[in-house]
C-alpha cells in the first residue's frame, strides 16, 4: 500500500496535480484492513479528469485492489477512458463496478477495449448508464468484443437504455460467448423481437444459467420459455458436474488398486535385488584387491615418464630462454638507432624555426625604416606650417604701416574712404580666417594620418612581440617535450635492461635450480629403480599368496553355493507367498470388475435418466412449436382483422 502512494504522488508531481485528500484517506482506510481481498471504493466521489488519468497510470502497475467501486460519480468520456485504459493491462481487479455514470459512445468503447485485452475481470456492473441510448454503434463494439471475450462470468446492464435493436446485437455476441453465467438485463426496452433474439440465445448458449429480464415489456409466453431454456441449462451443468464427480472417483480407486499392486511386486524385486547385490560385493572385493596392485605399478611406472617429459620441458625453456636475451638485445639496438634519428629531426625543425624568426626581424627593421621616413615627412610639414605662419605675421605687419602711414598722410581723406578700407579689412581678416582654417585642416589631417601610423607601428609591434612569445613558448614546450620523451624513452630502455637483467639472472638462476633438480631427479631415478625392483619381488611374493587364496576363494565358493541353495529354497517359499498374493490380487480384480459392472450399471441408468429429460425437452420443444403455431395464428387473425378495420374505415 506506501508503493501505492508513492506512484500516486510521484504522479501528481510529474504531472503537476495537487493529491486529493479524500482518495488518500480512502487508501488509508484500506491499508488499515487486514483482509486478503482489498477493495478500493470512491463511489459518490467527485473526481476530476486529472486525477482519473493519474489513476489510470496506477491501475496499471496494481497489483493490490481486487474490487474497484466508482458509483455515482458523474465522470466525463475522458475522465473514463483515462480510468479504463489503466484496467486494460491491469491483472488482479476482478469486480469493476461503474453504476450512474452516464456512459455512452466513446466510454462504450472503452469498455470494449477492456473486454478484449483485460483477462482477469469477472464481474462488471454497469447499471444506470446509457450504453444502449440510441442505438449507437458504440454499443455494438461493445458486443463484439464480449463476444470475444473468456473470462468475464457476470455482467449487470440495468438500466442502459437497451432497445430490440441493442437486445438482438447482445444475443448474437453471446451465441460466441462459453464463458458468461449471468446476465442481467432489468428494466430495459427489450420488447418482443428482443425477447425472441434472447430465447434462441438461452436455446442455443449451453453456459448461461442466470438471465433476469423484468421490466422489459417481453410478453409472459417468451419469459416463461426463457425461463424453461435456462432450467435445462442449470439441469444439463449440474448432471455435467455429477458424472464428472463420479469419474473422477472412479479413476481415484483404480489408481490406488494399481498402486497397491506396484508395491507388492516391487517389494519383492527389492528383496531379490538385495541376495544379488551381496554376491556381487564379495567377488568386487577380492577384484578390487588386485587392481590396487596393479595401480601402484602402473603410478610408478607413470612417475618416471614424468620425470623425463619434466627433463626436456625444461632443456626447451632454456632454449627459449636464451632466444628472448637475444631478442632483447637487438631491441636495444633498434631503440639507439630510433634515438639517433628523432636527434636529427629535432635539429631540423631548431634551424627551420630559426629562419622563421630572421625573417621577422628582417620586417621590423624595414616596418622600423618606414615609421622613420613618415616621421621625417611629419617634420617638414611642421616646418612648411611654421613658415607660413611668419610670412602671414609679416603681411600683417606691413598692412598696419601702410594704414599708419595712410592715417598720417591722408586724414582728410579718411572720412571719405572708411568705408572703403573697412571693407578691405574684412576681405584680408576674412583671407585670413579661410587660409588659417585650411591650414588647421591640413595639420589636423597630418595628425590623424600620424595616429593612424603610429597604431598600425605600434599593432605590428604587438603582433611581432606576440610571435616571438609564440615561437618561444613552442620552441620552450618542444625542448620540454622533447627532453620528456628522451627521459621517458631513457627510462624504458633502462627498465627494459633491468628487466632483461633480471630475467637474465632469473633465468641463470632458475637453468642452475634445474640442473640441480636434473641431479636430484636422477637420483630419484635410481633409487624408484631399486624400488621397482623391490616392488617386483613382493608382486612374486604377491602372486604366490594369490594363488594361496584362490584356493581359499574356491574353498569360500563352495560354502556359499550351500548357503545360496538355503537361500533358493526360502526364496522358493516366498515364491510361494507370491503366489498367495498373485490370487489375492485375482480376487481385487473381481472386486474391480464387480465394481465397474455396478459403475455401468449406474451409467445406464443415468442414460436412461438423460434419455427421458430429453423426451421431456422434445416434449417441451412440441409445446414451444405449438405455442409458436398458436402465436403465428393469433397474428394472422390480428393482421386479417386489422385489414378488416382498416377496409370499414375506408
């Protein structure tokens, strides 16, 4: 139950709901039971569509709630097929109760998709709804698909809406149906064709012994056969399950006078099994005896090829030895040789960077030769403004002594021409103005063009500085690599020594140790030798106490043949009881025949009896085509008296 509120708020965060209180405190309420069989029960609930898709994620991994109750609850399509679609993987709810829900058309559908793939549901009450309302083709998937389905045993459709059109799509599905016991159609719209649809049904479905139809407007005639045809199914299951009873009974006892009978025989193959055995134990044993001996000369001899395949195996690791120590040393050789060569390289690529950098430095010096040349070029200008600048001073000059002189000469005249000097004035300050402005112009032009030099002087500078930083830090990072790679390659090639060293030494050691295991093997050699021959004389030794209990073992042989002549005569007397027994067993099997005689006789009578019922069932088969004649002429006389009414009015 906690992993079941687990994945329900796990959920509700995933999917952002907020928890329901009331359904929570439903969960507890069910963890609190101790029973096996735990029903989750929200009827009269209001629950959103949230909450049934949470649900409905749920139901899917349940393994908990065997019933499920969602009475009265007012659920919407989607709310609904969100709930089903959980049930359709679900394995353990087997009552599914969904009472005054409205449902219709695509919640129909839904609980046909339950039908079809749902294979533990058993009994689902579906009352107060509007399945039938209609005459939706909704309703008739529905059909089709409890057509197909074998597990469901119960079904209440009270309620629903269900029409003659509904009744007789239902009956067809169910002529398919073996699965279904007990259907209940109350207070529908059935009516006559409806009726009729459900009697061929009930006549023709052997499995459905419980079919309520009140308040359906069927009339009493129709019902009352009904109700015949689901008493002769009720009838025909109960004698099903009686002589399968008495089968099952049958079999029971036959088995048990089998297995007495196994018992018995094998009882007494146990016993022969047994005197057997012991003979076989006493000739194993004196076998036994001189395969030992011969097993230890067989290991002897299989020791020393030991030692000799040991002595080869070990002139071939020297061999091997010696090989690798070779091999090594033509590695070392080949390691100088790769040393010698990546030196070489390594100078190629000092020069080749050293030309790079001359090459830079010969730009500089020619970037350094044209920021001189545009400095020089600066100065003349400067120098070009100066003199300007002076002879404009002394313009001015001269232009206020010829107006001093003017004043002294002519101050009569200055009254008449102030307007004509003051106008020449304006005209020489305006010159001036434009010439000192074109002046400012230029300089200031020079100055930008300055800047402008001195910023790509001082970029390229940067840039040079930059890649000298470059070419250093790479020509730094290669020596360090390269003087890394030296020591590392340094530092295999004098592991590698020390381990060809140590292999060296241990292989010395280990050609030592085995030359003096060689010496010890030969001794050993030697003296198994002398052991061999020891051995030799006592298998002599051996074979002569043989041949001395060979005699014994005849000796023993006779006295068992008097002692198995005794044990043949008892178990000729066992024979005997066998034979007690075998009548014994004769007499079972009378009693067997007795008793299968007494089994048909019973089985006759049962024939007897089913024949009779199905003279009854013919004789009701008569009434029911009587009342069908009877019925067919009341139509007639209604139809011929109808015609009559309506040829009067006319």
């Amino acid at each position: 139950m906690d992993q079941f509120k687990k994945l329900y708020h796990e959920y509700c965060k995933t999917y952002h709901v907020e928890p329901n209180e009331l359904l929570l405190g439903e969960i507890q309420k069910v963890s609190g039971e101790d029973n096996k069989t735990k029903s989750l029960n929200l009827s009269s609930f209001n629950i959103p569509e949230g909450q049934c898709s949470i649900l409905g994620k749920i139901l899917t991994h349940d393994f908990i709630f065997t019933s499920i109750h969602l009475n009265d609850c007012n659920l919407s399509s989607d709310a609904l097929q969100a709930l089903l679609h959980g049930l359709v993987t679900n394995t353990t709810c087997k009552t599914l109760e969904l009472k005054g829900n409205g449902i219709q058309g695509a919640g129909t559908e839904a609980l046909a998709k339950v039908l079809r793939r749902n294979q533990t549901l058993r009994n689902l009450r579906l009352e107060w709804n509007q399945l039938g309302a209609m005459n939706s083709p909704a309703f008739s998937v529905f059909c089709d698909a409890l057509a197909d389905n074998k597990f469901l045993i119960e079904l209440d459709l009270r309620n629903n809406d269900i029409n003659h059109v509904g009744a007789s799509e239902l009956a067809t599905a169910l002529k398919r149906n073996t699965a279904l016991r007990a259907l209940d159609l109350r207070w529908n719209n059935v009516g006559l064709i409806g009726g009729r649809a459900l009697l061929v049904l009930c006549q023709t479905n052997a499995t459905l012994d419980d079919l309520q139809l009140v308040g359906n407007n069927i009339p009493d005639d129709i019902m009352q056969s009904i109700a015949n045809a689901i008493a002769k199914n009720s009838e025909q299951r109960q004698m099903h399950f009686g002589h399968s009873q008495n089968m099952a009974i049958l079999s029971r006892q036959l088995q048990n006078v089998h297995q007495e009978k196994d018992h018995q025989i094998t009882t007494t193959l146990t016993r022969m099994s047994l005197q057997e055995q012991a003979m076989v134990k006493a000739n194993k044993s004196l076998t036994e005896k001189l395969s030992k001996l011969q097993d230890a000369l067989d290991e002897r001899k299989l020791t020393f090829l030991a030692l000799s395949t040991k002595h080869t195996s070990l002139e071939n690791d020297l061999v091997e030895a010696k090989r690798q120590y070779d091999d090594a040393q033509n590695d070392m050789k080949r390691m100088e040789i790769d040393k010698e060569q990546l030196i070489q390289k390594i100078q190629r690529e000092y020069k080749n960077e050293k030309d790079k950098l001359n090459d830079i430095q010969e730009k500089l010096h020619d970037f350094t030769r044209k920021n001189e040349n545009l400095q020089s070029t600066i100065h003349e200008l400067q120098e070009t403004i100066a003199m300007n600048d002076r002879t404009h001073q002394i313009k001015l000059t001269s232009m206020e002594d010829e107006i001093q002189r003017l004043k002294s000469k002519h101050k009569e005249e200055l009254k008449d021409h102030e307007l004509i000097a003051s106008r020449d004035l304006q005209r020489a300050k305006e010159a001036n103005v434009s010439s000192e402005q074109t002046f400012k112009e230029q300089i200031t032009k020079l100055d930008s063009i300055r800047t402008s030099l001195e910023r790509e002087i001082n970029s390229l500078k940067s840039t040079i500085s930059t890649q000298k930083l470059t070419h250093d830090e790479t020509l730094q990072q290669e020596k360090v690599r390269i003087r890394n790679e030296e020591e590392k390659k340094q530092q295999e090639i004098e592991d590698r020594l020390r381990t060809l060293t140590s292999s060296k030494e241990e292989l010395e050691s280990r050609y030592n140790q085995q030359l003096i295991t060689n010496r010890e093997l030969q001794q050993k050699i030697h003296f198994q030798s002398i052991e061999i021959e020891t051995f030799k004389r006592q298998v002599d030794s051996i074979q002569s106490s043989i041949l001395g209990k060979d005699n014994e073992i005849l000796e023993i042989r006779e006295k068992t043949k008097t002692e198995y002549e005794k044990k043949l005569r008892s178990i000729q007397k066992d024979i005997g009881m066998n034979d007690e027994f075998k009548d014994r067993i004769k007499q079972l099997e009378n009693d067997l025949k007795d008793q299968r005689f007494t089994d048909r006789h019973t089985i006759r009578e049962l024939e007897s009896r089913v024949s009779e019922l199905q003279t009854t069932l013919n004789q009701r088969d008569q009434e029911v085509t009587r009342l069908k004649r009877d019925e067919e002429q009341r139509l007639h006389f209604l139809r011929s008296a109808v015609i009559d009414y309506i040829g009067t009015g006319n």
